[in-house]
C-alpha cells in the first residue's frame, strides 16, 4: 500500500474515532501496525494528527464559540464554563508532561491498547447500568458545570494518557459519574478536546519537528485535513445519537475490539 494511501487510512480512523468513546490513538497505534505505518511516522503522526479533529470541533461550535468571545466579559455562564474547562484541562497536562517519554516509549503498543479497551468498555457498562439508573436528577445546563464537576472530569481525562482509554470516553465517563446527563457530559468533552488536543498536538509537534522531512510534514498536513473532515461529521452525529440512545453499544464495541486485539497480537 503507498505511503498516501495509508496515510488517508489513518485519516479516517482519526476522524471517525477521535469522539467516539473507543480511543483515537488506541486505533490509530493497531490499524498502523497492520498497515505498516511508515516508521518515521510513527508516534508523532499518532497524535500530531489530532490537530484536524481538534479544527472540527472549532469548525463545528463556531458560532457558539464566537457568541462567547463576545459575551465573555459580562456573561458569568461563559466565564464559568472555560474556567471549567481550564480546570479540567490541567491534570492531563501536569501527568502528560511528566511522564511523556514513558507513555510514548512504553505504552504505544497494541497489547496495552486492548486490555485498556476491555477494561474501558466494562466501566461504560458499570456506569450505564448502575450510576444514571439511580441517578434521576442530571445536570443538562453545560454553563451551570461546577468547578468540583469540571475537575473531577479532568481527573478522569488522565486515565486517558494510556492508549486504548479515550480522552473523550474518559472524560464523558467521568462527566456522566460528576451528575451530568450524556448530552452535557458529550458536549464538555467535546469543548475540552479543544486545549487538550490543541495544546498537546502543537508541543509534539514543536519537539519532533526537527526529526521530520518535508515529506512526514506533508503526510501530517493531509492526514490531517482528512481527519479533520471526517471528524465534523462523527462530532454531528455523535450528538444526534446520545440524545436518544446510552453509550452500552460502545461498551460493547470496545470489549469485543480489545479481545480481538489481543488475540492477534499476543503471541
């Protein structure tokens, strides 16, 4: 298979799972390793490509984010929401940073991407079949989030800097457990995707830069673009189909995805 043509593989394997709650790079570190993803590419590609995913979601809350920027001075709704965000963005990063070289160089495999898919789809069945049963009365306001709820969904994130965990099912987990409904707790990850992908793609992309030929740098460019398309469709979607239906397919998903995965490749 040509180096392009892979690359617009993991495009859209970026974009269709980057908001899901089934891990991005979890498929992303399998799907490359089956299709032999350039060397030079790896680890580097993996999450510097988030960066289309990260547009999309500017692209597709464009003018509510564009309302905020206006109001944001004299809105307390706005203001209490970034400030939320700021909140939950902070522990990935802190973790992130510290132990980058060991996430990157030890847990970029398939095998930690498959346990932590089963162990990931196991927790979204716990969750919906136990927490918002008994839970009836759920915060649906996204600027009425406490600080307490945005910090405790923060916390979560960070279970996300192993591959195979999902940022946005982590934080959408962690959402759900806070007292937010699907919808809300959807909606946040999906703001908070903004400085946690944004910020992390733009740093390893600054720290590898000097490693990658024009032609890596090209390959990114339009895997991401790719993934950035695909992602606003997956964003659309995602929201429609919360509104109706719980995250147990998810769970699901990723159980039965983890088990093949280990299967393949556990020798």
């Amino acid at each position: 298979m040509p180096d392009w043509l892979i690359v617009v593989v993991m495009g859209i394997v970026e974009g269709v799972t980057e908001f899901l709650p089934i891990s991005s790079t979890g498929h992303l570190i399998v799907v490359g390793e089956l299709i032999e993803l350039p060397q030079a590419l790896r680890s580097t590609f993996e999450i510097v490509i988030q960066l289309g995913a990260v547009v999309a979601v500017i692209a597709f809350y464009w003018v509510d984010l564009m309302k905020q920027v206006r109001t944001v001075r004299t809105d307390r709704r706005t203001q209490r929401l970034w400030l939320g965000i700021v909140i939950a963005f902070i522990p990935a990063a802190i973790l992130g940073l510290s132990f980058r070289d060991f996430i990157t160089d030890v847990l970029f495999e398939p095998v930690t991407v498959g346990v932590a898919l089963i162990a990931g789809g196991i927790v979204f069945l716990v969750v919906e079949r136990f927490k918002l049963a008994n839970q009836p009365h759920l915060q649906t306001d996204l600027g009425a989030i406490s600080l307490g709820q945005a910090l405790a969904i923060g916390m979560f994130q960070t279970l996300a800097l192993v591959p195979g965990v999902s940022r946005s099912g982590a934080s959408i987990v962690g959402g759900l457990i806070a007292g937010l409904d699907r919808s809300t707790a959807t909606q946040f990850s999906f703001y908070l995707a903004i400085p946690t992908l944004g910020l992390a793609t733009l740093f390893e992309l600054v720290l590898s830069l000097d490693d990658l030929s024009t032609g890596a740098i090209l390959y990114i460019i339009m895997g991401a673009v790719v993934s950035g398309i695909v992602a606003w469709l997956s964003i659309g979607w995602l929201l429609r189909y919360v509104s109706k239906h719980s995250f147990v397919v998810f769970g699901y998903y990723r159980i039965l995805v983890g088990i093949v995965i280990l299967i393949v490749f556990i020798e």
